[in-house]
C-alpha cells in the first residue's frame, strides 16, 4: 500500500509540473501576441475598464448609504414605538393600580407556588442526594443543560 502510495504522489507531480509547463508557454504566446496589437487599442480599453469599475464602487457606495439611511430610520421608529408602547403600559398599569385600591389577595393567589412535576422531582432529589449534574443527566437519560434548567426551575414549585 505504501509503494502505492508513493507511486500515485510521483505521478501527480509529475503530471502537475507539465501543466505548468503547458500554462507557461501560453502565457508566453499570448505576450508575444499582444505586443504586434496597436499600443492605443491596448491602452483604451484599460482606462474604460477603470471608468467602468469606478462607476460601479460610486454606485455602491450610494446604494450603501441609501441602506444605512433607511435602517437608521427604521431603527429610529422602532425606538419611538418601543417608548410609546412603554409608557402606554406604565399609564395603564398606573390606572389599573389606582382602580385597585388595597386589593392585594388577587396578587397572592397568582404568588402562590405550583406543586412540583414528577420529573422536576427527580431531578431535585438526585441533586439534593449529592450527585453532580453529569450523574443525574445520565441516570435520567436526558442532557446537563435539561438538569440544570430543570433545577433552576424547581425552585418556582412548592416542594
């Protein structure tokens, strides 16, 4: 496999160097082509390429600031929303707490904490037993991340 090996990298390089060969003399008949071309014709033909490819940064760089423009507007009327949105909501929760009065029970039933999923459980017990995160993971048969949500999460449930 080895002698293979070498074989093939031989070949290929050998190959590849006449490519090279091959590209070098093009290159060199197409010089050689080009010098019995009128110098003027030669000449022309660069300026209009540079002609051309200035227009086209110019028209970019137009474009460009046309889109920073437009986003920055857009950027500017989301903020203005936001604002509205924001201090529509505080002018509203200010009304709702001043309809309210000293009606406080509505606020301590939603307070009051769930009782806790079976899985969540689990997950509480093994870390409270004294297993890492990677243990529990593993003997649950679910990622570190889902263990470590799950335990964040555990402390929002009664127990």
């Amino acid at each position: 496999m080895f002698i293979f090996l070498l074989i093939l990298g031989a070949s290929l390089m050998v190959y590849g160097f006449k490519k090279r060969v091959e590209e070098t003399k093009e290159q060199h008949l197409s010089s050689s082509h080009r010098e019995w071309m009128p110098g003027a014709v030669s000449e022309a033909s660069g300026a209009s390429l540079s002609l051309e490819a200035e227009e086209e940064v110019k028209d970019l760089r137009h474009r460009m600031e046309m889109l920073e423009k437009t986003l920055f507007e857009e950027l500017l009327k989301w903020q203005m929303e936001r604002e509205t949105l924001k201090s529509g909501l505080l002018h509203e929760e200010d009304i709702e707490l001043s309809l309210r009065g000293s009606e406080v029970s509505v606020e301590e039933e939603v307070l009051e904490k769930k009782p806790m999923p079976e899985h969540v459980k689990k997950v509480r017990d093994l870390l409270k037993e004294g297993r890492s995160t990677a243990e529990a993971a593993r003997e649950l048969g679910i990622s570190k991340g889902e263990v470590l949500l799950l335990k964040n999460l555990s402390k929002h449930y009664k127990e």
